[in-house]
C-alpha cells in the first residue's frame, strides 16, 4: 500500500481534480443527478465544494491527520466493511476518507440513491495510482470483514447491531439538527439559517428540522428570509411532498404558516417531514437542552452553538454521533 504521504498526495490530485471542469467528471456529476430527483446540481455542487474545501485543503487536512500519529506504512491494514447512506451527495465520503488515510482496506456498499460520484472518484485514484485497487472495493454485500461503520434509520441500525455484534463496529442511526433563536437575529442570519433548513432538500441529519423561538416570535421576517429557497418548490418530488403535508395541516385543522416552500408547525417532535419546519416557544433557554435527547441531534445551530449556516458544512472533525472514526481505525490498525 502507499505510505502516508503518498495516499495524502493522491487527495491532493482528488481535489484539484474535483473542482475542474474535466469533462468526465462533469458527466458524472450529471448523471448522479439524472440517478436521483433529489440530487439536483446545485446540491451536488455543494457537497462536492465543501469536501474540496472542508475536508481536502490540505492545511486543514495535514492539520487533522497530525493530531492522530498515523504511521507512515500501516501494519497489517484491516478490512473495513462500510454501508453508506444515500439521503444527500457524497454522505458516506468522510468514513472513506478515513479508511483511506489509515491505510486500510474498505469494502464499500453504496447506496443506490448515490452511487455514480464514489465510485467514480475512485476509479479516480486507482487511474493515478494501480496499488489503491487492492484497496477499495465495492460490493452488493458486505461479508468477511473484520471491522463495520453503517450508516441507516433506526430500524436498519437494529439489524446492523445484530449481523456485526461480533466485530467492532460503528452504527449509526436517525439524527437531526435544531436551531435555538434569540428573537433579535438578523435578516442576513436569518438567511443563513434557511441554508440549514433547505440545504439539500432538508435531507441531512445535519440539517434543521426544528427551531426553538421566544415567546410571542414574529415569523414573519423569518419566512420572509426563507423566500431566499422558493425555487425548490419547482422540483416534483419536494412539492409533491408540500403539497401533501399542507393537506394534511389542513384537514386535520392544524394552525400553520407558509411562504409557499415550507411549512411552519407547532410541534414536539424534533424531525420533521420533508418540506415542513416544526417549532416551539421558549421563556428559559435551559429548558430547550432539557428536553432534547442527546441520541437525535447532530448539531445545534445559533445561541453559542454552530454559527447560522454552517449546520451543511461540517469539518474534519465534525464526526457523524459524536463518535471518532479515526480513534475508531486507529484502534484496529496492526490487529489483522
């Protein structure tokens, strides 16, 4: 397998290759977005920016692996066998990522959703370098391997948790984002805060599908901020599901507010349908934390948590449940 600085020039080539206008990666971006409704350009443009710029600049990216003593050969590199989510662009890029930089083997099971960009990318690598063959593979099933990272809904992570009981394993299950308002942000955050509400259809487990908002809040200049995304509405599948919750709202006589692109409903629950916003009053910030159940959320948006619009763009070390992959691999590294 390569050495440690040469698996980090290989992502140094991914990236620049990532942000050019090479026409064959073109074409891929194209047809991941003609492979599925929700992955339409400008969000498939996004996620690939944020993983040029969030996780390969290679400040950023020599500064993350330095804090974790990777070797410069990897002893005995383990198989990993990962099962990547579909719901927006590239979710499963950071575990590979990870792997990739250890030095290990990973057996990829893509999901059907997103299953062009990946694959290409790593066809990718392997055209630059014939040894990272041995290296990547994907697979319909994952079998033989020696350790797990899934990612899927709370009933597929039951059974992951029983298939790989018997090996290291990382399982992840639904998370979801929130936002805590002040009452006195500004049109700009309010702006910002759309991009983690619509950013990729709201589909992310970083993205926010409940805000927390004084007592006696005025909405209006937040839905007025919100028109900042009423082009989505435009696509099929996302008014579609408008549609059918505002129906919904209606026939059950559910006060709620719209813009015409989301809908604003007073809600307990933190997850929120597709196209809908759920929200609740606060008199005591504190009760807000009280009330969240830490395995749901992802991140907190606003009130000295993530800044406004950021809840998209996570970095390095921004790990998927709080758990560190790298910490993870490292612990396997030498064992097989």
């Amino acid at each position: 397998m390569l050495n440690l600085q040469q698996r980090i020039n290989i992502l140094q080539l991914l990236q620049k290759y990532i942000i050019s206008e090479d026409f064959s990666w073109l074409h891929t971006k194209a047809r991941a977005a003609e492979n599925n409704p929700w992955f339409i350009p400008e969000f498939v443009n996004n996620a690939v920016q944020n993983i040029a710029t969030g996780f390969l600049e290679p400040l950023a990216l020599n500064t993350w692996i330095a804090a974790y003593n990777i070797p410069e050969q990897t002893p005995h590199p383990a198989n990993i066998g990962i099962t990547m989510a579909g719901n927006i662009p590239l979710a499963g890029f950071h575990d590979f990522l990870c792997c990739f930089i250890w030095g290990h083997k990973q057996t990829i099971k893509l999901s059907a959703k997103d299953n062009v960009l990946l694959k290409h990318m790593a066809e990718k690598m392997i055209s630059w370098n014939a040894h990272i063959a041995d290296y990547i593979i994907f697979a319909d099933m994952l079998k033989g391997c020696d350790a797990y990272i899934a990612t899927g809904s709370n009933n597929t992570a039951r059974y992951f948790e029983y298939y790989f009981r018997k090996y290291p394993h990382i399982i992840r299950k639904n998370r979801t984002a929130v936002a805590i308002l002040k009452g006195d942000e500004h049109k700009n955050d309010l702006e910002k805060l759309a991009d983690d509400v619509y950013l990729y259809f709201g589909l992310g487990c970083r993205n926010v599908t409940k805000i927390f908002v004084p007592a006696g809040y005025d909405f209006l200049p937040l839905l007025a901020a919100f028109n900042k995304y009423d082009r989505l509405i435009e696509n099929h599948k996302y008014k579609h599901n408008y549609d059918f919750n505002l129906t919904v709202q209606i026939m059950n006589q559910q006060f709620y507010m719209t813009n015409g692109s989301v809908i604003l409903s007073e809600n307990a629950s933190v997850f929120s349908p597709i196209s809908q916003l759920h929200y609740e009053f606060y008199t005591n910030p504190e009760d807000i934390y009280k009330g969240l159940n830490p395995e749901e959320i992802q991140c907190i948006a606003g009130s000295g948590k993530i800044p406004f619009g950021t809840a998209q763009y996570p970095g390095l070390s921004d790990y998927a449940d709080g758990i560190d992959t790298m910490l993870f691999l490292k612990q396997l590294t030498g064992k097989y």
